[in-house]
C-alpha cells in the first residue's frame, strides 16, 4: 500500500470536497482503493489465523464507501475522507446486523491511523448484554482488563458518551460500575504515519489486532 499517495490523495480530497474533483480525480482513488482492499484482503487471512471466526468476511463488504450519506445531514460534503474497513464474521458491519464487535481501522487526510476493535454504540439491548455479561463475570473482566498486552497496543476503552450516573436496572455498587456506564465497548489507538510508516503496514494491523483478540472473543460472549 502506497500510504504517502493515499494520504496526499486525501489531503486533497479534503481540500477539494466536490464531485468535479472527484471525477477528474477518479483514476486516482481506483487505484488506491484497489491496493487498500488488497490490503484488507491479506488482513482478514492474517486475523483468520487466531480468529476463524472471520476467516469467511467479504474483503468488499468489509471496505466502507467513500461517498457520504448527506439525507440527513447537514454537512453536505460528498466524501469521506478517509479509508476505512470494519472486520467481522459474515462482513456484516453493525451488531444489529448480526456483526457483533469489530476489527477497524482508518487512515485519515492527516496521515493518522486509528485501530480500533469492540462494538462502538451498539444498540440498546446489545448494550445492556454487555452490561449484564460484566456484572456476571466480573473476576474474568477484570483478568481480561489488565492483560499486558491489551494495555500496552491501546490506550484504554473509548469514554465517548459515557453516563454520569449507572445505567437504568444497575446496583451503584456493582462491580466495574464504571464500565457500565460506557456506552461503546471498543479499545482504541492511533498514531501518525507521516513520523513513521511502517515497513509492513499489514502485519502492523494483525499484530495490533492480535492482541485485542481476547476482548473481541469476551464480548462475543455477551449474549
């Protein structure tokens, strides 16, 4: 994967936000989005090797569009700017879909990467089996929390949108209360690629991937 064009690419996209760009552009994005589905590609057998359960995810589905929805919204910029891919059995990308927690990753128009993996706002009820799966498991949540590994490839769980107060139907002196007043289960980490662009960005992505593999398996146990 050329990252210095992909990143310039974006950069320019994100200057340059119109369809007239785009168009001139496309022979361009053709060629970056072939090289990043290879990518994805090789990334989901790499993951399959300690994760079967994606080995089957479509490389197609798992890329996420470029284009905008703008029906509802009102920043009426036409592109993302950033590449993207979502990771999990069957390629479906939401948990209402069936998806469950994900393996994600972006590169933005500022050359950063984001490495995610967990369930980012899952709906109400995928919510609260997660809550519950905490509270019924505490020992093990706690064992899988303090793994050396989880905690030294991310920087902790996303605080976005978190309670001030425990969620409706929870004790205030239930273990991990403070978990449970997450509303994303999701261990995240970035850093910039245009300091340092790894030699193989792939395995990059499976190492990081690996190592979030046992809070991937813990929430798949949420049921």
């Amino acid at each position: 994967m050329h990252i210095r064009d992909l990143t310039r690419f974006l950069a320019e996209l994100a200057e340059n936000n119109n369809r007239p760009w785009f168009v001139m552009n496309q022979p361009r994005y053709d060629i970056l989005r072939a090289e990043f589905l290879t990518l994805v590609t090789r990334l989901i057998d790499d993951l399959g090797r300690f994760d079967p359960a994606v080995v089957d995810c479509n490389p197609k589905k798992a890329l996420f569009r470029i284009n905008r929805d703008m029906r509802f919204a009102h920043d009426k910029r036409p592109y993302k700017t950033t590449f993207s891919a979502s990771i999990v059995p069957l390629g479906r990308k939401k948990p209402s879909e069936g998806g469950g927690p994900a393996y994600y990753f972006h590169i933005d128009a500022a050359g950063k990467l984001l490495l995610a993996a967990g369930e980012y706002m899952p709906p109400a009820d995928r919510l609260r089996a997660i809550r519950n799966h905490i509270v019924a498991d505490a020992a093990g949540f706690t064992k899988l929390m303090n793994t050396r590994k989880l905690r030294a490839g991310f920087d902790g769980l996303l605080q976005e949108g978190k309670l001030s107060r425990p969620p409706k139907g929870f004790d205030p002196d239930a273990p991990h209360i403070d978990y449970l007043k997450l509303k994303s289960f999701i261990v995240v980490r970035e850093h910039s690629l245009t300091e340092q662009i790894p030699d193989d960005l792939g395995a990059e992505l499976a190492l990081g991937f690996k190592a979030a593999y046992p809070f991937v398996s813990w929430l798949r146990g949420a049921t």
